[in-house]
C-alpha cells in the first residue's frame, strides 16, 4: 500500500526532524514519498545540517520533495529574488533586527539551494503545498470561511490540499453542493449561475520543528484517502524562538 509522509516547519531542527524520521521508519506500511512543504530553514545554528540532512537520505529513507515555505520567501526577497521587493511581512512578525539576523545565517550557497525549490507540488488530484495557490503567507486554519476554502481548492482544481502555513494538524470537509455566482459590471448583472461543488478536503500537516520536544506531521494512503496525523516526542532540540514576535 502506497503511504505519504507529509511535513512542514522544520525550522532548523534537526532533533526534530530526526525524530520524525525514525518514527516513519517504524509505521506498518512502508513511506514511499516523503513532502516537506516549506520552511526547512529558520536563522538558527543548525539550519545548515538541516539543509545536508534533507539534500542527502540515508539508503533506507525516502527521498524528500521540498517546496518553499515562509522563511524560504523571506530569505529570497532579502537578496531581491522574492516575488516581492520589501521584507514587510518579517518586519511585521519579528521585528527591523530580524532582517539583519537571517541575512547573517544563511550563507549564499543556502539562498541558491532556496532559491531551486519548487513553489508547491501537484500530484494525483492532490495539492501539496505550504500555504496555498494565492501565497506561502495564506494561513488556512479550521476557522477559515468554507468559501474561501473552497476557492483555494478549486483554483487547482484540486480534490485534496495539503498546507502547513498554520502549523497546525486538521481535516476541513467540504460537502457535495453547489455554488451560485453572478457578475455585476456597470452595465448590467447577470443572473445567478450555478457551479456544482463536489467533495473536497483541505488537510493541515501539522510542525515539526516549532515546539521544543513535540514534533507533528501527516502519513497519507492516496489509495483509501486514509490520513493520519502523528505526534512524536524526543528528548531534546530547540525550535526557533524569535526574542521578539510584533
């Protein structure tokens, strides 16, 4: 039976995601695909093994298939090859020193392994991705409108979306129904029309590396639509802790 181990956040944890590894290791069903959906890195000391860790699996491990995440965008805009001009979000977040903190962290060679990432993967009728099609900073929570759930689905036309943005672990059903819409220019409305919804999930993966000694992640069985979420507890390694969060 196929089965996916899917991740986000490792942030520069290698305990963490180590920790990760083993517990995949120990599953029933062999992990064929191993999805990292964004932010590997964060400024801390062991990012750098972090980044040798997932470029180089050890013969029994999967190979991972990394898409960019929130620090990944931030660092690219640093050095001017992000899809924005102005570091606004990480100044917002943590604060002007922040800026300086990752530049000094990430050595050039970390910006052009970044930078080769993909944005996000499509496979089977699935999406995988670290925010969403609109962005890496589109935070998808269980608490999100079903409309603009479901508008994030159908911009793929995906059946399933996996995020990890929020860093949290949840499945968000949506129902078989329809959609009405209509446009409104200034000449005229159209009349409503109707768009039939089919069945659709948007699935949270969970953190690896944000909580100290608490790491979370996804397994997935693409052939019965099983998914699992793990928790897995290790005795050491520090996640990013910012000195400050605006």
């Amino acid at each position: 039976m196929t089965c996916w181990a899917i991740l986000s956040g490792i942030e520069g944890n290698l305990a963490a995601y180590e920790a990760v590894l083993a517990d995949i290791k120990r599953q029933r069903s062999p992990v064929e695909e191993l999805y990292i959906l964004g932010d590997v890195i964060a400024p801390t000391p062991e990012t750098e093994k972090v980044i040798e860790r997932v470029r180089s699996p050890r013969s029994n491990e999967p190979v991972p298939q990394i898409c960019q995440g929130w620090w990944e965008e931030q660092l690219l805009i640093l050095h001017g090859l992000g899809r924005t001009g102005e570091p606004t979000e990480l100044i917002e977040r943590y604060g002007i020193e922040m800026v300086k903190t990752l530049w000094d962290a990430m050595p050039r060679e970390t910006v052009e392994w970044v930078r080769s990432l993909d944005f996000g993967f499509f496979e089977l009728d699935c999406l995988l991705i670290h925010g969403s099609s609109v962005s890496v900073s589109d935070e998808l929570t269980p608490d999100t409108p079903a409309i603009q759930m479901l508008e994030r689905l159908m911009r793929m036309d995906a059946n399933t979306l996996f995020c990890g943005r929020s860093g949290l672990t949840f499945p968000y059903e949506i129902q078989q129904g329809s959609v009405n819409s209509s446009l409104t220019t200034l000449d005229q409305a159209t009349s409503p029309q109707a768009t039939l919804v089919k069945p659709r999930q948007a699935i949270g993966v969970g953190n690896v590396g944000r909580i100290p000694g608490q790491a979370t992640y996804t397994l997935y069985s693409p052939n019965t639509n099983q998914i699992e979420f793990r928790t897995v507890r290790y005795a050491s390694g520090k996640g990013f802790q910012p000195a400050k969060d605006k």
